[in-house]
C-alpha cells in the first residue's frame, strides 16, 4: 500500500484529533479538568491565607487587655511588697542581734569563770574528815557539801558559805563569799542570813538532815 495508514483512515472520513501539549499545565486561573477558575483549590487557599493573617497579627499584635492573667501592679501592690521587705530585714536584723548579744554573754560568762578559779584557788575549806552531809537547794535541786560538826554551825551562822565551781561544792569564809558573788553572782550556792527563820532554810537543823542514802 502506497498510502500510509493515516491517509486511509482520513479518506474513510475520519478527522484528526486536536493537538494537546501534555507537558503544559492548566491555565492560570483554571482548575485542572477545565473546570472554570476558582475551583476548589482556589478557595482553599484564600481561606488559609486568612487564618494565617489572622494568626499573624495574634503573635505580632498587642493583646487591648495585655498580658493573660497578669494585669500591670499597682500601687498598693507595690506598698505591701515593701512592707514584706521591711518586715524581713527587721526579723533579720533582730535575729543578729540576739546571736550577739549570746555571744558576748557567753564571753564575759568564761571570763568572769577564769577570775573565780584564779580567786578560789587554795581557799577551799572542804574537810578530809567531814562527817555531816549539809543540804541545800541550787539550781531547781537539792545538792549537799560535806562539813564538820564545827563548819556545820559555822555555815548556819553565815560566818561560812558554798560556792559553785567547775561542778563542785566549795566551803569558804564569807569575805571570800562576797568577792565571789561580785565576781560571778550565779555560782554562789548557799548562803545563809542568820536573821533569816529557820522556815527558810529547813535543811539548816541537823536533826532535818537528808539521808545520804535517799534517792532523789
């Protein structure tokens, strides 16, 4: 055959198709399938256009109301900060005080101790050979210093009196006494005013005598 297949098919009245460019997209403006402009797609895209502007200006754009749940401080707010202020430093400032003020109390306590010991020192009277046990009541308890019979009466009539010193019980005159009690008033332990009644100081009579064997 000297016609080609194309040339037969025309003369049987066939017509050829139009030519379509496959590697050319749909018109701007018109939706793939030809369906008009703005299909679908276009619609879309103009709505996430608008939520992405208005997402926008949510993070750019300053709240009318400020910042959520915090509202600027006022000026009471700010007064009662400094009351707080005020009051902290003042607890503060008193707390130093009183860790001071113990301080220096236990100071001058360890001096006025070392001047005692140093006054004390070979004045003690306390007796190898005592035999009477005479009670007395220091510090919230009953304690007792081991005189003889004539230190006994001694001690009654004021003429002799205890003092505290590094846990023991020491039996000294009375000027002694009282250069003590000058020195460091807490460690005297009994003395006594002959004036005073019996009442007063019941261990005095030794026929009211503590055990030495009683169990406080």
């Amino acid at each position: 055959m000297s016609d080609s297949l194309k040339d037969q098919l025309l003369g049987l009245g066939f017509k050829p198709s139009p030519a379509v460019d496959r590697h050319k997209g749909p018109r701007r403006g018109e939706a793939p399938g030809g369906k008009g402009q703005g299909g679908p797609r276009a619609g879309r895209g103009a709505i996430g256009k608008g939520m992405a502007g208005q997402g926008a200006a949510g993070k750019g754009g300053k709240h009318p109301g400020g910042p959520r749940g915090r509202g600027p401080r006022t000026e009471d707010d700010i007064d009662l900060a400094k009351a707080y202020a005020i009051r902290a430093q003042r607890e503060k400032d008193e707390r130093i005080r009183a860790e001071r003020e113990k301080q220096e109390a236990a100071r001058l306590r360890r001096e006025a101790q070392a001047k005692l010991a140093a006054l004390l020192e070979g004045k003690g009277l306390n007796a190898a050979d005592a035999e009477h046990a005479r009670h007395f009541e220091y510090g919230g308890r009953i304690k007792r210093v081991h005189v003889t019979g004539e230190q006994l009466r001694a001690l009654n009539a004021g003429e002799l009196g205890v003092v505290q010193l590094g846990g023991r019980y020491l039996l000294v005159t009375a000027a002694t006494l009282a250069e003590a009690e000058a020195l460091f008033p807490a460690c005297v332990a009994l003395k006594v005013d002959p004036d005073a009644p019996a009442a007063d100081d019941p261990y005095s009579d030794p026929r009211y005598q503590v055990p030495d064997d009683l169990v406080w």
